[in-house]
C-alpha cells in the first residue's frame, strides 16, 4: 500500500529533500511565499494576531503549520484510489520545526489521535527549521497584552453560537473567537452570524480570528480530492492553540458541541468504523490536551457541554430572544455546498444526521423557541418517501433503528457510548454519558414521532 508523503520546503534557502521510503509517494511544495512570509494562510493568521495585541509563540506557529498540513493531506488524497479497503489511507508529513527532539515527544501521541480522529494510518517525522529563515513573527512580542484570556472555537453551527451567547451574556469578554472560515457556503453565514453577535455585544468588543483555507497549487498526479474532511477539527482545535500561545499563562480552548454528537455513537453495526465521526470525542480531547502538554503550550480543550443535548444547549441558552432571532443564520449540515446545486437559498438538506439532530432540538425546544426557524430541504417529512436505500431515508433509517434497540432495553445505552471510542480516562463520567446518550436519541425519537416520520423499513414492515 502506497503512502503519500507532504513535505513543505521553506524557499530556495530550503535544501531539504526526502528520499521515498519504500512505497512512497512524496509531494514537494514551497510554503515561503516571495516576499519570505509563511504561506498556508498562516501570515494572514500572526497579522489578525497583531491586531488584538498578540504575539503567537513559535511553537504556536510550528502547531498552525502541522494542522494546515493535516487538512492538506485530508483533502487532497482521495479515499477510494488510494485505500486498499475504500477508506483507510497511509499519510506521511515532514514537519519543519526549532526544537526536533521536543516535538519528537509527540509522535506516539500525534499519530494516535491522527489514526483515531481520521481512521488512516500517519506517520509523522520532524526536521529541523532552516537557520536562515523566520517565522515571521514581530519581535514585539514581550511587550504588548494580549486583550483576551482564552479561546472560543466559533464554526458558525448553532452549538457554537449558543456557547457564544452563554459565554457573552455571562458578562465575560475575556474571550477570543476563532473560526476556520473553509468555502463559502460555511464561511458567508459563518461571518453574518458573528457580525450578528458583535452587533447585539457591541459594548464587549467582540473580537474573532478567521483563519482561510490552506492552499498550495500542485498535488498528487492522478489522485483526486477527497471530501471526508476529518481533519478539519485539528487545523479548528491547532489554530486555537495557534492563538492562544499568545498568551503564556494557563488558557481554555472552549469547544461548544453537545453531548450526543460528541459521543457520536454509530446508529447501527455498518456505522462503527468509517461513517463514526469523533472530531470532538472527550479521548481525543484527552490526547490534545497531552500533545499540548508535552508542547509546553498551557492550553486545555474543553467542551462546556459535554453532558447536554443539542435541545437542552437551546432550552437552557441564557438569551432565548437573541437566538430565535439568529438560530436560523446558524448552520448544522453535513454538506451545506449541495445547496449551490439545488437552489432555494437552503443549506440546510434536512436528512443527514446533523441536520435531524437539530430539528429534534428544535422540537425539544419549542415552547422556549417557538417552531424551527430553520429552512431545509426537505420540509414536508410526513411526504417523503424514506427509503433507507437513499440518502434521504439513509440517517432517519439509523435513527430508527437505533431509537428501536434502546427502547427495547434502557441498558444498553452503557454498553453503546463505548462504541466509538475508549472513555477508560473518563470512568466517573459513564454514568452520565450514558444517561446523556439515552436523553439524545429521546429528543430524536419523539421528534420523528411528532413529524410522522416513516421509513421505507417501516411501511414494509407493516405491510
């Protein structure tokens, strides 16, 4: 199986060069643009930085550097012509750095949680950064304060904003925004919503980071893109790092996700490898906070909201006015780009798993909130036909299933939040989780119910 290799080279001062090793692909690419500033978007990234009195460590800059190449890599090899099993890659990375023998520390730790969060087998090797040519940081780093405390992942998903009201509302504007802006179906409403926000906090001075889309113009002859993305989360949680280096003292990266996504437990057997996504799973969490540890980077992921449904995140918002006004802006959809192709202005589809999440939210919620503002696609449920051999029937069909084994047995639930990843380092939390989980697939349940949702399964079933 062949592995595909990036390594970045800094500029013509650069003579770094590996050798394939064994079966191995290697993409060569510059990253040192012609006036010697860091590409990737990472020197637009030190710039917005300088502009809420910043300065990023080096180390901040070398974990910015190794998240864009890992979003890279994700995006431009191909699953299916490059896996032996239609999923699973071999990905290698040489990553230039300042101190080879501390970062070598992570690399039991960073190809885990690559493999983990991904489900493709990394191999990570560190060299060492030329002698001759700068990060690109100001050199006034020691002299300026930087005007936030901590960091605050910003997607543009109503989870997101709901920790953003939480955390504004609480009267704290300690806080720095971070968003990775990606293609313009996510980044215009991400950017609407946050203008919303600085707007109704204007006496905050809300503040955002909006890191663009790593770019290089060469790739893997014959190897198409990939659109699994897996590895967006890293370069998301890698730029929150990025920032809050800045810092120098203990900071938060607050990550606002409900409970039942972050657990992701697959619906159904034919779930548990490549459709069980664990971008904000409590151990992968564990080992960025490992990685940043052994990084000295005094960062901690946490997710405010680990034991609460999307439905009780709305529910419990501490400003129910401002989100009914907003919610609709907010966007949960696996693949918002589809809209470009069925017009409408409806980036929400209405049948992915995401997107039936929010609706039972909403249900949940509907005495606080009122009906879902959302627009989706797909808006007379009880219309549709649900085959589970679509993809609009595809998740409801899961759910169903799903919703069905745990009502026939309570118990269970213990058993499945174990499914998509180890929780032996949250041991005192299983209780909860799984008192959580069986929360999470009710609020579903009773909106499916209260939609007159049937699938195809169930109509034959019925005969």
């Amino acid at each position: 199986m062949t592995r595909y290799v990036l390594s970045p080279k800094l500029g013509t001062l650069d003579s770094f060069s590996p050798a394939p090793r064994g079966d191995e692909r290697v993409l060569d690419f510059d990253i040192l643009r012609p006036d010697l500033k860091l590409g990737l978007s990472i020197d637009d990234a030190i710039r917005q930085m300088k502009s809420v009195d910043a300065v990023p460590s080096v180390v901040g800059v070398e974990i910015l550097l190794l998240s864009a190449l890992v979003y890279l890599a994700d995006t431009r090899v191909n699953r299916v012509q490059t896996s032996q099993d239609g999923w699973t890659r071999e990905i290698g990375l040489h990553l230039p750095v300042h101190d080879v023998a501390m970062w070598h520390g992570t690399k039991e730790t960073l190809e885990a949680m690559l493999r983990f969060l991904t489900g493709d087998l990394w191999s990570v090797d560190f060299r060492q950064w030329p002698e001759k040519v700068s990060t690109g940081l100001p050199d006034q780093a020691n002299l300026l304060q930087p005007s936030f405390k901590g960091i605050s992942l910003f997607s543009g998903g109503l989870d997101s904003l709901i920790g953003a009201i939480d955390h504004l509302k609480a009267g704290r504007d300690n806080v720095l925004f971070v968003s990775h802006r990606a293609d313009g179906s996510i980044s215009k409403p991400q950017g609407d919503l946050f203008e919303r926000i600085k707007k109704r906090f204007d006496d905050q001075g809300v503040k955002r980071l909006a890191f663009g889309n790593p770019r290089i113009d060469v790739g893997f002859q014959d190897i198409k893109s990939e659109n699994s993305t897996r590895g967006r989360s890293f370069l998301f949680i890698g730029l929150a790092a990025f920032a809050g280096s800045a810092l120098r003292a203990p900071f938060p990266i607050i990550v606002p996700e409900n409970g039942l996504i972050s657990l992701n437990v697959p619906l159904d057997p034919t779930r548990l490898g490549s459709n069980s996504t664990r971008t904000t799973h409590p151990y992968y969490f564990r080992r960025w906070n490992q990685l940043l540890r052994i990084l000295k980077v005094p960062g901690t992921v946490q997710n405010p909201y680990w034991n609460r449904t999307k439905g009780e995140m709305i529910v419990e918002c501490q400003d129910a006015t401002f989100l009914k006004e907003v919610a609709s802006i907010s966007l949960s959809c696996a693949h918002p780009a589809h809209d470009r192709y069925h017009g409408g202005g409806k980036p929400h589809c209405g049948h992915c798993l995401p997107c039936i999440i929010r609706r039972a939210a909403f249900k949940r919620a509907e005495e606080v909130l009122g009906a879902d503002p959302t627009p989706y696609r797909t808006d007379d449920l009880p219309a549709m036909e649900f085959d589970s051999n679509k993809k609009t029937g595809e998740q409801f069909r899961g759910f169903e299933f799903a919703t069905g084994m745990l009502a026939e047995n309570p118990a269970r639930a213990k058993a499945y939040i174990y499914k998509t990843g180890p929780l032996f380092e949250d041991t005192d939390k299983i209780d909860d989780y799984a008192d959580l989980y069986v929360r999470g697939m009710t609020e579903v349940a009773e909106f499916m119910k209260a939609a007159g949702v049937t699938t195809y399964s169930s109509k034959a079933g019925n005969g």
